[in-house]
C-alpha cells in the first residue's frame, strides 16, 4: 500500500528488478539498449555522399585510362621511327689514286721442246742460268736419222744418175728424129722419161733435205736471251717428237710485263706512255719502281666490266721476278664529282644499288647510285649523291621510300628537331 501511494514513477532500479519478473518468473536478464530512429533526412546526405564518391572514383578511372592511352600513343609515334644515323656526303679528290693488283710475267715466255726423237747425250744449263741466243742447249743422238739421212743422200744420186740418162737418151731420139731415123713415139717416150727423172730428183733433193732439217734438232739452242727457269731432262733420257714433256722453259726477264684490270669507268683516263709506279712490299718494301703503260686490249672484259692494261718496267737490274704479284698505283682525274661513303651506307635490291639520304629532317629518300673505286671498308660514289645529301649509315633493311626516320647524331645524342618527342614533324 505504500508503494501505490507514491505519485513518482518507479525508479531505473524498480523497472530492472520488475523486468525479470514480467518475463519470466524470477529469471534474470539484460535488456537491449533503446536505438534512436534514422531521420530522412540524414539517409538522404549518406545516398548523396555515396554517389558522389562512385561518380568521382569513375571520372578519375576515365581521366587516368585517357591520359595512359595518350601517352601510350605518344611513345608509340615517338618509337615507330627506326633510328638512323645520318652524316653529310664526303666529296671525293678531283684525282683519283687507287691501287690495284698486277700479275708480272716474262717480257717472252717460251717452253723448249724436242723436234727429233732419240736419247739426250749432254746438257748445259741448269735453271736459273743466263743464256744467250743462239747457245746450244742440250744434245740429242739420233742414229735412226742419221741412217734415214745416209739413205736419202744415196737415193738422190741415183735420182739424179737416172735422170742424166733418161736426158742424154732423150736429146739422142730428138736429134735422130729430124732424119727419121727414130720414131716419134719413141722419142716422145724418152722425152717423157726424162722430165719423170728430172722431177724424181727434186723428190730425193726435198726428201734428204728435209732429214737433215731434223738432223739439226739434234742440237737444241736458245731462241733468245734470257734465264732458264726449267729443267725436265736428264743425261740417257729417251725424247719423244711431239711429246709434251718440254726439255727446257726459258723466259725473257730484261723486261717484264705488269697487267692488271682497271675498271671500265677509268678506262677513258689512261694514257699510253704514261709512267705507272709500281710496288712489290713482299719483296721490296718501301721501294717504288716505274713502268710505263704501252698498250692496253682496246675491249672491256663483258664479265669483269675492267679494262686490261699492259705496264712495262726495266729490270736489268734482276731484282724484279716474274710470276710475283704487284700493287699497281693509278692517278687519274675523277670521272666527275664523286663522294666517298661507308660500304655500309649501300642497300642492295632488285632495282639496283641504292643509298638511303634523308629529306625534310626526317623523311628517307632512296637514291639510286654507281659505285667507282671500293677498298672494302669505304666506296666511291661516282654518280647519284650530291654534296648537300645526308646519307644514312647502316640504313635498317626493311627502310622504304618516304619512310619518317628518327635521326641521331654520330655522337649518340638525338639530332636537333627530328624526335617526335621534341616536336619534330
């Protein structure tokens, strides 16, 4: 009755010691805090913020996926260009000197054979020995000929005996014949008979001669001055006419001749009697002969395109060998204006020999070129280049006619104004 009384609501702890009771029959438990309810208000500015920070992650998605495709746009047009180094055409010397190999033989180069068969009874002279025309070589016994010439000698005369009586019988019937004291036929007959014998001794006459022209082979000399460079024969050798097998080998050293191959696009610039200089720095370093060009074949080789040319050069003094190479030094005016470039510079292709220049900063231009003189590491350009070309060393294999190029400098750094990056065009 007291508690009915109080006009004050029951306190916190009245309703937590009461709850326990309403629910369940003195068990006791905790109760869930009370939640203050969301106002529309405040789940509008959350929606609102939540779309603001998608729509502002997508823009910053876009922004940054635009900016990496230009960018990748932009490296890709910065490398698409092959880089190519490219340097101004070097002009030639308005006189060409270049240098070319030539072979050097004998002035006269002759193999000795035998014109008569038997056995080599002597020799004279041994390889490297100087011979004169004219000095006996070598000596051949030839018994069978020497018999073949006793009979040819004694067939003349009986040749010639059987001639002078078939005359005597024949002048006789001519002068019996005016008296009739002969017929005619028969003086015709010994007539006849007469000029048969006549002719039978010119026969003989050639046949004897013709052996004893053999007979001389016996004897075999030199047929000019010169130095005798090979000996195939030996005392007690059997020589065989017509063989193959030469006896000597003598050549003519006092003067050699030098030939070389100039290339067809000199060959209007060579000069008869002009004096050549001539090295041999295998045998004679440092040392500089001279020659002179006395002829030349007047015809330019279809295969070689070269034009071949004769030098002369005095070697009284021995010192030169035929047979040894020579390095042959050519002076000529330039065929005209003429750069000089790397062997690398050139492009080989179906449409000819190109070189690769560059135009307008950065654009390849293929120029079709003839090629003169080439040492391997650099070559002549004789027509096609002109002084104010760029010419591109190492051009790239797939490089084409109007390509864009990016240009370096031979130093490595980028040439002025030809990257894309830097805003070349």
């Amino acid at each position: 009755m007291s508690n009915e009384s109080k006009p004050n609501s029951p306190g916190p702890e009245q309703n937590a010691a009461a709850a326990p009771a309403a629910h369940g029959g003195g068990h006791d438990h905790e109760t869930a805090p009370e939640q203050n309810p969301i106002s529309g208000r405040t789940a509008v500015v959350g929606v609102v913020i939540v779309l603001l920070l998608a729509v502002g992650l997508a823009v910053w998605g876009i922004v940054s996926r635009r900016h990496a495709d230009t960018v990748l746009a932009q490296d890709t047009d910065a490398l698409a260009p092959p880089s190519v180094i490219a340097f101004p055409s070097k002009q030639g010397s308005p006189v060409d000197e270049f240098v070319l190999p030539g072979n050097v033989t004998a002035f006269t180069d002759s193999p000795i054979y035998a014109r008569t068969s038997g056995y080599l009874t002597k020799w004279y002279f041994d390889i490297g020995a100087r011979v004169k025309k004219g000095e006996l070589l070598a000596e051949i016994a030839t018994p069978e000929l020497d018999q073949q010439v006793t009979q040819a000698a004694a067939d003349l005369v009986t040749a010639q005996s059987n001639a002078g009586n078939a005359k005597t019988q024949a002048d006789r019937y001519s002068d019996l014949v005016k008296s009739d004291a002969v017929s005619r036929l028969d003086t015709d007959t010994f007539v006849t008979q007469a000029a048969t014998t006549s002719s039978a001794v010119k026969s003989a006459e050639a046949n004897l001669q013709r052996l004893k022209e053999l007979q001389s082979f016996e004897k075999v000399y030199a047929p000019f001055d010169g130095v005798v460079t090979a000996r195939n024969i030996d005392t007690g050798q059997l020589i065989t006419e017509g063989s193959t097998s030469e006896l000597f080998h003598l050549q003519s050293i006092q003067t050699l001749r030098v030939y070389a191959n100039l290339p067809q696009v000199y060959s209007d610039n060579v000069k008869r009697g002009s004096t050549i200089d001539l090295t041999f720095p295998q045998q004679h370093a440092g040392k500089v002969f001279h020659g002179t060009l006395v002829r030349t074949a007047d015809a330019i080789d279809p295969a070689s395109r070269t034009l071949l040319v004769e030098i002369d050069v005095d070697n009284r003094s021995g010192e030169l060998l035929p047979g040894s190479l020579a390095q042959v030094h050519f002076k000529t005016p330039a065929p005209g204006q003429s750069f000089i470039v790397p062997a690398s510079a050139l492009i080989f292709r179906r449409e000819g020999l190109q070189i690769g220049t560059v135009v307008n900063g950065n654009v390849a231009h293929l120029v079709p070129v003839a090629i003169g003189q080439d040492d391997g590491a650099t070559v002549e350009v004789v027509s096609g280049l002109t002084a104010s070309d760029q010419v591109i060393q190492d051009p790239p294999d797939s490089l084409i006619e109007g390509e864009k190029v990016y240009v370096e400098s031979p130093n490595g750094k980028p040439g002025t104004g030809n990257n894309p990056q830097s805003g070349g065009k």
